[in-house]
C-alpha cells in the first residue's frame, strides 16, 4: 500500500515538475540570442583559480577531427559537468585530461593543456604520476576481478604509497569510507569486488580511485549503469568530494548536470558551444542550440 | 546395373516427388497458398522424405544382411559331406565358393560341387539384386503416393519434416556418443581379461616392464613383467620436458600477441605460429630422432656428458616445440577477451602497461590459462609419433633427461605391430595401457573444463 502511494505522489510530482519545465522552456524560448550556425564559444572559459588549463585543443581519430578548437579551465574544487548529444566530443575531451586516448590506436591530440605549469599533452611527458594525479571513474563500474580489499589496494601498491601492511589498511579503509562504502563492506573486504551490487560497484571503483589520492577526478556517464537510489548516493557522494577534488562529469541526464555541478559546459558536434554557471546554463542559455538541447528538442 | 544406380535413381525419383508434392500442395489449397498449414515447399519435402526414407532404410538393411542370406541358402544346397565339416573347413570351402565368384586365386583344383555352388551363388546374387531393385522402386513410389494422398489444407507437413530433421539430427550425434562408448567398453573388457592374467596391483605399481610371454612351454627368460610404473614416469618426464618448453614460450608469445603486437604484426604471426600445428607429428617424429637428437648427443659429448642418443630431452623438447601453438593459442584467446574495461581501470591509476598485464590482465585470464595448459598436457600424455621415433623403447626407471626412456603410448604401438595373438597377456597389456592413459587424459580434460566454466562465471 505504502508503495503505491509513494509512486502517485511520485507521479504527481513528477507531472508538476515537467508542467514547470514546460513553462520555462517556452520562456526560454526568447532568451537565446545566438543563432544555430555560429560555432564560436558561448561565454567565459576560464576561471582564476584554475586547476587545469586547457586550451586550443583537437583531437583526430585517424581522418576523423572528432574535436575542434576547444579551450576551457578546470577550477579547483568545482564539479564541472560536460553535456550534450551522443558522439559529441564530451567523452573524448575527458579522456584528454588524463591522457587516456593514447591507449586508442590512431587517436591524435593538439593544443595546449596545462596542469602544474606543465603541458601534460606533451609526448614527453610520464603518463604513470599524471594518472595518478588525474583520476577516472568509467561508465560501466570495472572492479578488478580480485577482493574488495585488493582493488583498493591496487592503486597505492603500484605506486609504493604505503610503507608496510599497516599503512596500506590504513589507505584501504578511508578509501572506502570517504566513498561511502566502508559500512557495506566491511566484513567482506575478502571478497570478489565482481560480487557486490551496481551500485556499490561503482563507489568500489571511485574508492580506488581516491585511494592514489588524485587531485581531479573525471567520470565518464557515472550513473548511467546505475538505478536511481544509486544515482543519489554517487550524487551525494560527489558533493563530498568536491571539498577536495576537482571533478570533471560527462553526462546524459540533465538533471543530473543541474543537480550536481558548478558550471556546465554543452559540447555539440565536436565544437564547445557554451560554458557557464549550471544555473544560467540551465536558466537562460544564449545559444540557441544549447537551448534546443536543455528543452529536449534533441538529444 | 551397380547398386549404387539404384541410389541414383531413387535421388531422382525423390526430386520428382518433391515437385510433385509442391504442386499437389498448390491444387489442394486452389490457388490460395496462404490457406495451407505450411509453405508448399514443405508438402514437397514431405513427400520426397516418404519416397526416400523407406527405400533407403530397406536398401541398407539388404546390404548388410544380402551375403549372409546368400551364403546359408548356398551352404543348404551343399552336398551332405561338406555341410557336416567342422566349423573351420566349413569357412575354408565358404571363401572358396566366394573367391570363386569374384574370380579371386582359386586353389588348383576345384571339385564340380564347388563349381556349381559358385554358381549357384552367382545366380542368387543377380536375383538378390533385381529384388532389391524393384523393392526400392516400389516403396519409393509407393510412399510418394501415400505422401501425395495424404496433402491436404490442414496436413501438418513443415512440423513432420522438422521433426524427421529432428530425428537425423538426434541420430548423428548420437553416433558420436555411443562410439566413443563402444571404444571406451571394449578397451575395458580386454583390459579386463588383462587383469585377469596378471593382477591389477602388479600391473600399476610393478616396478620393471618386460612384455615377452612364452610362446611354447619351457621357453627359457619369457615369464613377462607388466610393472606399468616405468612407463608413466617415462610419459611424465617427457610431458614435463615438453611443458618445461611450451608453457613459457608459448604463454609469452600469446602476451606479445594479444597486447603488444600491432594488429598487422598479430594477424601475420598468429597463423604462423599456427602452422606449427598443423605440422604432422611424424615429421616432428624425425625431425627428433634425426636432427635434434644426434646435435643434443654431440652437445653432450662436447661437455663430457653422455647423452644416449635416443633421449627423452630430445623427444621432450620437440614435443614441446609442437605444443607452443596450443598454449599460446588458447592464451591468446583468453588474455583477448580480457574487457578492455579492466585495462582501462588499470592505465586510469597510473599502472604502466607491465604492471597492467601482470597485476591485472593475466589474473583475470589465469584460469582460462591454466585449462588450456591442461589440454595441452593432455594433447602431450597422449602424443605417440614423436616420442615412438624419438624416445626409445627401453623401459628405463629413471628421472634422468639424458637417458632412454619409453612412454605408454610407445608401448602399445609396439605391443600391436606384428604378428600377436589375441588372448596373450602381451597384447592384452596394451588395452590396459589404453585404458589408464584415457582415464588419466579425461580427468586432465574434465578438470580443464570445470576450470574453463568457473572461469566464465567470473565477470559476466
């Protein structure tokens, strides 16, 4: 019984939140003042106290320019969210961050990305400490197939971040408890990571990810694996961890860009169309494709 | 005509019927295909299947039984005398009669009742045959008609037809099974009679293996010694010298292949690593015995080793060459089908590319690993070609490379080859053989296969 009224509430309210946005979608509709055609940046890309600096950047696979020109700061302690179509360019931009489109064959990337008054883009530049400094969660939660205990430990082993057993508990057990996940699993830190839900899944591989201690973390869709109340403790879990990280997230669900992030920068077709502050993204865009995209006309 | 006409014509006879089932199906429906239980097509296979099976059926049990009918209605119109002989000069005038008909060497002379018998049986064998003809015939006609009568708008034909697919289906595989049970069960009954003639206990903990057996009474040194033990430490040895080359080499090449090697270089060298496979073992045989063998000797001669020169390290070795394309194969594969995901993570925290493949890739791929270096063992255990060149036949008790040795399967190639007698305990030792070395490689492959099902179960 309980459950059934929960869900018409739910409905209700659900029904009532798409009347709003339907109202403000056509108001809106007058907001946006750059036409479809121009492919310049919408507002400002860059913040003062940036973190990483990205600027100029291209990207090709083979033939294929599957991002153009594309300048944008990474602010310190800000959760900044990438949206837009599918094969947009957002994911592929991410994956620049941490040079992870070197493991692609064929994949070629220009401009400039500045981290530590450093150009990580540059070939010679040690990919194993800036991995370590730039962290990644994937859409699909991949737990190694080892112990709970083991994928946590992974990290810091590789990296020689504990001096003996002692400290490396240590490491395990504020990993898994600054994700949120050191109740659940405490007592099956033995286990096959592969054994526990979706969900916990997920939090196992951004613990792991903590676990090097990394100053920005990017996650590629999170959530998009992931049930609603899932969905709610990554978000959460984020909020936390914004206090100390940067974090970077593609995703396909609007509201989730709206719920969590900072700014929102909207990628379409390869080309950053617009950056701003999530509210005035999701409020007044001035692009009219950024517009066409919020009010779900595509996408 | 040759028999095998009359298969020929019944092929044709069932094309007929197959169009002439399609085109009563048509008639029947009046134009309106679409009011038929099934596609025309299938009331055409259903009445070919009615006009081939049955005929087809009759023409295999006629061949299988015609010579035995013949024979015993020949041997009937034998005069007295002959047919009162014992059993065996009884067989000897019978393969006379027959060589007779198939103009074989006759003896010189060949008394009139003989003669006439030949002739009796060529007379019944040319009835047999029109009989046979006209049989097939009939049923072939006979079942396309009843076939024909039976079409009618409701008639079910695509479930018969699929079901007597069915049926052949069923029936093919279980060719495969009941053979495989046909072997294993006479394997065991001689094995059986084996041990009756010598204990079980004697046979596989016996330390010493000399097969002779006395022909005739009082013979002197042929009491025979079945000890099996020298023969599997000799299997083992040579197994593990394999393994001892295969698993490194052949594990490192699959790591090179499935994630260092360009996809150009991956798909020019996996097939020819592959070739290797498809080598003949009896070229690996003397490849062995002539090549590997003698340089091993004169390596040993050089540093005042005795190498004998048919050594179990150079059968090992060579075995062991023709096995790298199982291990890295098998590896390859799995360590391919590693998700690319589980990398991912890996490169993501900072792994380099070693650490990723040996902290991460590798333990995700071991079990499937370790099965396919199971079969391979299994494919060595029972490798005969090589090592029958290669090994010797001294069964020798050691655990030294550099001697002689002999394996199972060596054994029981020269345990068969030649003149033998059938009840000897020598030629029944080769079913015993036979049959430890299949328990021993079924049990490799059964646990290579649980590992393999427990290894799915593990990211999926």
């Amino acid at each position: 019984m309980a459950n059934t009224v929960n869900m018409s509430q739910y409905n209700e309210q659900a029904e009532r939140r798409k009347q709003e946005r339907r109202k403000q979608g056509k108001m809106r509709l007058s907001t946006a003042t750059v036409t479809r055609d121009n492919r310049e940046t919408i507002g400002n890309v860059t913040v003062p106290d940036y973190r990483i600096r990205c600027t100029d950047i291209n990207v090709f696979y083979g033939d294929k320019h599957a991002i153009r020109n594309i300048t944008l700061d990474i602010g310190r302690h800000e959760i900044i969210a990438m949206i837009g179509p599918s094969g947009c360019g957002k994911s592929t931009f991410l994956r620049c961050l941490n040079r992870m489109n070197d493991t692609i064959e064929n994949c070629r990337v220009t401009g400039k990305i500045m981290m530590d008054n450093q150009d990580i883009n540059d070939k010679s530049i040690d990919v194993v400490p800036l991995r370590a400094k730039v962290g990644m969660v994937f859409q699909k939660p991949n737990p190694f197939p080892k112990s709970v205990y083991e994928n946590i430990a992974f990290g810091p082993r590789i990296h020689g971040l504990a001096k003996d057993k002692v400290e490396l508990d240590e490491i395990v057990v504020t990993s898994l408890k600054r994700a949120g996940l050191w109740e659940e699993v405490k007592d099956r830190l033995d286990q096959p990571g592969t054994s526990l839900s979706g969900g916990q899944q997920q939090r196992l591989c951004i613990a792991r990810t903590i676990a090097v201690n990394p100053e920005v973390i990017l996650m590629d869709e999170p959530c998009s694996a992931l049930d609603p109340i899932a969905t709610t403790k990554i978000e959460e879990l984020m909020d936390q961890l914004c206090a100390d990280y940067s974090i970077v997230i593609v995703t396909h669900s609007m509201q989730q860009a709206a719920r969590v992030s900072h700014r929102t920068a909207y990628f379409h077709l390869g080309d950053l169309i617009e950056v701003g502050a999530t509210e005035q993204i999701f409020t007044k865009p001035v692009h009219q494709l950024t517009e066409d995209y919020i009010t779900g006309r595509f996408g | 005509m040759h028999t095998f006409t009359f298969v020929l014509i019944l092929l044709m006879l069932m094309v007929a019927s197959f169009f002439f089932g399609r085109r009563r199906a048509v008639t029947v429906s009046k134009g309106d295909v679409r009011s038929l239980n099934s596609l025309p097509g299938y009331y055409g296979y259903y009445t070919a299947l009615w006009c081939g099976i049955p005929a087809l059926l009759i023409f295999t049990f006629w061949q299988f039984s015609e010579s035995a009918v013949i024979t015993n209605l020949v041997i009937a119109g034998l005069p007295e005398e002959v047919t009162l002989l014992s059993k065996q000069q009884l067989n000897l005038v019978i393969n006379e009669i027959r060589n007779l008909v198939s103009d074989n060497i006759v003896a010189s002379t060949i008394s009139p009742e003989i003669a006439a018998a030949a002739e009796r049986y060529r007379e019944m064998q040319a009835i047999s045959k029109m009989a046979l003809f006209a049989v097939m015939m009939a049923l072939g006609v006979g079942g396309a008609t009843y076939a024909l009568s039976r079409i009618h708008q409701q008639h079910k034909a695509r479930n018969k037809v699929e079901n007597t697919i069915l049926i052949f289906l069923i029936a093919c595989s279980t060719i495969a099974i009941f053979t495989t049970l046909g072997i294993v069960l006479s394997v065991l009954f001689e094995a059986i009679l084996f041990f009756q003639a010598v204990p079980v206990t004697d046979f596989l903990f016996g330390l010493e293996w000399s097969p002779q057996t006395a022909i005739r009474p009082g013979q002197v040194g042929a009491s025979g010694a079945f000890g099996a033990v020298p023969l599997f430490t000799g299997t083992m040895l040579v197994s593990a010298i394999a393994m001892v080359v295969a698993v490194p080499i052949g594990l490192m090449s699959a790591i090179y292949l499935a994630e260092y090697a360009s996809p150009g270089m991956r798909a020019l060298s996996k097939p020819m690593l592959e070739v290797l496979a498809g080598i003949p073992t009896v070229v690996y045989g003397f490849f062995a015995a002539l090549t590997v063998a003698p340089f091993f000797r004169g390596w040993g001669e050089s540093l005042g080793l005795a190498i004998s020169s048919e050594s179990a390290l150079a059968a090992g070795v060579v075995m062991g060459i023709m096995i790298i394309p199982f291990v890295s194969s098998l590896s390859d594969d799995v360590i391919y089908a590693v998700p690319q995901s589980l990398r991912d993570g890996a490169y993501s925290l900072g792994a380099t590319q070693s650490e990723t493949i040996r902290k991460v890739v590798i333990p995700a791929a071991l079990p499937g690993i370790v099965a396919g270096i199971l079969l391979a063992v299994s494919r060595a255990i029972g490798e005969t070609m090589i090592v029958v060149m290669a090994a010797g036949l001294a069964a020798n008790l050691t655990a030294n490379p550099l001697e002689s040795v002999t394996t199972v399967t060596v054994q029981i190639v020269t345990l068969l080859v030649g003149d033998q007698e059938f009840d000897s305990p020598k030629t029944l030792a080769a079913f015993a053989l036979g049959l430890v070395l299949f328990v021993v490689t079924l049990v490799l492959n059964v646990i290579a296969l649980y590992v393999v099902r427990k290894y799915r179960e593990q990211y999926e």
